[in-house]
C-alpha cells in the first residue's frame, strides 16, 4: 500500500524540478535499511533528523566562527553561519529548480563535526590528533560525517540517506580557490555542489561584516577591485554572487559563475585570510588561546585516562589509538564554554569561593 502524501510529494518532484536535480524517491538509500515516512520524502526527513535528533546541531549556538562571543553580541556562532549557508543554498535551488530539501539537509549538517573555537580549535585538535596517531589527520568536514554516522543517538547515528552523506563530506573547500564552474565528480549531486558554494559565500561575507563589527577593519579597507565587482554592502555582495550562480547555471548539468565574480570572491578570501584569519592565530589573540586550550585538553584526557568523563572504568585501558579516536569525538563535541570550564577545572587552581566568569 502507498503512501499518498510522500508519493504525491514525489510525484510533483518529477514534475516541476529540473531533469538534473536529485529525487527522493531515487535515492541511494541508506546504510541501514528502513521503513519510509508515510508523509515525508528522504530527504526531508534527513531535514527533520538533524534538527531534532542531532544534539551536535544545537551545540553549534556555542561554538566559535571565528570570533569569540566576548567581542561582541551581535556576532555569528557556527549555529548562525550554518542557517546563513542553509538560505543562501535554498535561494540557489529553488530558482534552478533542485532539490530544496536535499540541499537544506546538507546545509543544516555540513558543520555538525566543528571544533570549539573555530578553525584555530580544528587546526589544535588535528596537532593533538597527530602527537598520538601520526598517520590520522583531524579535518572537520569527515568529523561531520562521523557525528551523523556513529555518534548521535547514542552511537547508532541517524541514518542518512546517501546523498546527504556524500554532500557533508564534499563540502569543504579549505583555503583553495574555486573554479568558476563546478562540475567535479564530488559532491555528486547539483544539491550538494550548492552547499559547496554557498559555505564560502555566506563565510566571506559575513566574517567581513563581523570583522568591521569588531573593529578590525573599515571600509576604505576592502579591496577597491573586488568592491567595484561585488559591492559595497553586504547585500549587495551575496546578491551578486548568488544571481552569478543562479544566471549561468540554469538547465545545466553542473554549476558556473562569472568568471569576474568567482576571481573576485577568491580576492575576497584570501584578503580576509591576510588581515583577518591569520592574525586570530598569532598567539596573544584569544581564538589562539582557544588552540592551547584544546591541545593541552586531548593531551590531558590521554595522559590520565582515569580523568576522562567519556570513558567507563573498563575502558581506560583500551589500545590508545582506540582512546585517541575517543578522545578526539569528545573535544570536537565540546562548546567553547563547555572547554573552557574543563580547563579551568584541571589546569587553573581557584581560591575557594571564587567563580570565574566567561564572557
């Protein structure tokens, strides 16, 4: 017996998406094989499952984009960067014609597996990682996948559908350019492709906007020639970019942009890399206190098992590549209070009676 809700739903897909979007009902599938929703696609039931099972998801409201909450109130965490990619890709496949849940899904998920602290925490964790596995490398993107595999729900994981999976683990670009059309093999899907994309132009633009938020830069800063291409403002840039995908990519089989525009948001991310990233790192900033702070953790929780809250007693004797894995789910896990406060419970004697406050 059918389901007339979600195959209705799925009918309308065939009908009114383009012939190079993904379908529900022509998923990959899942790794564990299950009953479908009676009202609900795949891929909007992937939607559902990280944003009410996926405890990782509600923790990015306490996680560092890259500056910390103390600078100031109005500033994005990694939950708002995460809602900011999740828009600017549903704007995206909505005016091609995708799969709009398919691509909300990835979005909501692409960052489930981030450090505290932002990049600097991830770049820690990895250091921390490699002291005890030298041949592992921590990277963000495959921590994401890990969490909507193995480690929500107990270790049981969601479930995802494929798609989703493969657009988490491709969405990553690291500080590389992007050509002006995408259509590499990875993500495999249009959807996924989005996501790619739409990460580095939420990020580019809005860590501009916090960073003159914050006092960092002005606006006679910004590069005259990347202004004159993508605008003043900070609407006017997404608008361009985002018009640029959706113009050239119409009816097409992979992703494209001016050639201009796409040269212009590389100019965009490596100016914000020179003055804004890689100062953050230097060591008297406090995002660079925040790397300390995960390495000296890791290290500790594998020096002294016993002092390690995710371990049972029966566990502290495991092989320590088995605890380094471990270890390194844990500390990934952590909000940047949540760090803090173990830190401060291990590393920093405190008078009797005195508190610390975090700001």
């Amino acid at each position: 017996m059918t389901d007339p809700i979600r195959t209705g739903i799925e009918r309308l897909e065939h009908e009114r998406l383009s012939e190079f979007a993904a379908k529900a009902d022509q998923s990959r599938g899942r790794e564990r094989p299950e009953a479908q929703c009676p009202m609900r696609t795949a891929f909007q039931r992937d939607r559902d499952r990280v944003i009410h099972q996926c405890k990782s998801f509600r923790r990015l409201a306490g996680k560092t984009q890259v500056f910390l909450p103390a600078t100031g109130d109005h500033l994005r965490n990694r939950l708002t960067h995460t809602l900011e990619v999740s828009q600017i890709a549903r704007t995206v496949a909505r005016a091609l014609r995708l799969n709009e849940d398919l691509t909300e899904a990835i979005s909501l998920a692409h960052d489930l597996g981030h450090t505290p602290f932002g990049h600097i925490g991830e770049r820690g964790l990895d250091r921390a990682l490699g002291e005890y596995l030298p041949a592992a490398r921590f990277r963000h993107y495959d921590q994401s996948l890990r969490v909507v595999d193995h480690l929500e729900r107990d270790g049981q994981g969601v479930n995802l559908t494929w798609e989703v999976r493969d657009g988490i683990q491709h969405h990553s670009k690291g500080t590389t350019n992007i050509a002006h059309r995408l259509d590499a093999p990875r993500p495999a899907t249009l959807e996924g492709k989005i996501v790619r994309w739409a990460d580095r132009i939420a990020y580019v633009n809005h860590d501009l906007d916090d960073a003159r938020r914050a006092s960092l830069l002005a606006a006679e800063d910004l590069p005259p020639d990347v202004i004159a291409v993508l605008g003043a403002t900070h609407g006017d840039r997404i608008t361009t970019l985002v018009g640029s995908v959706i113009r050239n990519s119409e009816d097409k089989p992979y992703l494209e942009m001016d050639a201009e525009v796409a040269e212009a948001m590389d100019a965009l991310k490596d100016f914000l890399f020179e003055r804004v990233y890689a100062p953050r790192g230097q060591g008297a900033e406090p995002e660079a206190r925040g790397e300390r702070i995960v390495v000296e953790l890791f290290r500790l929780f594998m020096d002294e098992p016993v002092l390690a809250p995710y371990l049972r007693p029966h566990e502290r004797g495991l092989p320590a590549e088995e605890r380094a894995v471990r270890t390194a789910d844990f500390v990934a896990g952590m909000t940047d209070r949540y760090a803090c406060d173990i830190y401060v419970r291990h590393f920093i004697p405190i008078p009797r009676g005195e508190f610390p406050l975090f700001d």
